[in-house]
C-alpha cells in the first residue's frame, strides 16, 4: 500500500506560509535535490489555496497526477488536474491501493487536519526554516485530533539552517481514545 506523506517546509512557529500566501521566506537550499525529491510521488493532494498560490504551473510536476480539494473550483476550468470537492475514508483507500508511488500530501494544514481525522497520514516530514513569521497559514489547522508520532530521521542543512525532520505517525495521541 502508498504511504501518504505529508512534506511542507514550516516556520519555527508552524506556519507554511505568510498571511498572504507568500512563502519567499524560505531560503534556497543547494543541498535539496529536488529532482531526487519530486521522484518519490506520483501523486500529490493539495487544498485550493495551495493550489491557487503556485508559483509555478502545474507543468513543473510533469507528470505526476495532481488531486485539488476544493468545493469552488469547476472541473472544467482546471483540465490539468482532478478536482474532488469530498474527501472520504474509501477514496483515500482506493488511492493507497492503486500501484505507484508514495504519495504527497502537499499542503495544506486544513487538509493535513483532514487526513490526520481519517487516520490517513503515514508520515510528516517538516521541513523547519530558522524564521519565525508571526503569522500566517498553520502547519496544522485546529481544531485537530492528538496524534502520536515517533522521529525515524533527521537532516540538518548547514548552508540554510534547515532542519528536516521525518516522523511515522502511530497513532492518537494521549489524551484520545480509538
């Protein structure tokens, strides 16, 4: 079965982006292979707002499916990618299932909420950038169940000061019952 793994670059404080959307805080990092990155997924999930505030086409991920969450956005405006306005248990099953690769759940911290109700998310990955924004849109959005999450590694960048951390989730944290 695909592991969902959930990949975002995070303030100190846990925001993955600026109150605007804006994410130029976040440094370039020369020891990041993107290329060797982008190839673990074949499929990435995304909410709207992540979606709209691409800096990039969809063309960047060549050909990797792209999924947007969205109740606003019409099909038939965005041909590109596959636009699901409900998120359920037995879809995100049936996705898993499918042969590939892993698959990345690429932003938001609503929809990570989302993934995180459905006992859905295999692993979080932040990346934490050395800045503390004050503000923006959270890592995870509340209100959110108690997850339990073990650290299976560590990278730390020494030209930026990234921190990339990996955890498995085990599962519901210590104050929730199954």
């Amino acid at each position: 079965m695909r592991r969902i793994r959930y990949q975002v670059a995070s303030s100190l404080d846990g925001f993955i982006a600026g109150p605007n959307g804006e994410i130029d805080w976040i440094p370039h990092e020369p020891e990041i292979d993107f290329a060797e990155l982008f190839a673990q997924f074949d499929t990435l999930l995304m909410g709207r707002r992540t979606y709209e505030d691409l800096p990039v086409g969809t063309e960047a991920f060549g050909e990797q499916r792209i999924i947007v969450f969205s109740r606003t956005l019409r099909q038939k405006d965005h041909p590109g990618v596959t636009i699901l306005r409900e998120l359920s248990r037995d879809w995100i099953d049936e996705l898993r299932a499918e042969p590939g690769k892993d698959i990345w759940l690429f932003g938001g911290g609503e929809l990570f909420r989302a993934f995180l109700d459905l006992d859905r998310v295999d692993t979080v990955e932040p990346a934490v950038v050395p800045v503390v924004l004050g503000a923006g849109r959270p890592l995870l959005s509340a209100p959110a169940i108690a997850r339990r999450l073990e650290l299976r590694r560590h990278r730390v960048y020494q030209h930026s000061g990234i921190v990339l951390l990996e955890y498995d989730v085990l599962g519901r944290g210590p104050t929730e019952t199954s």
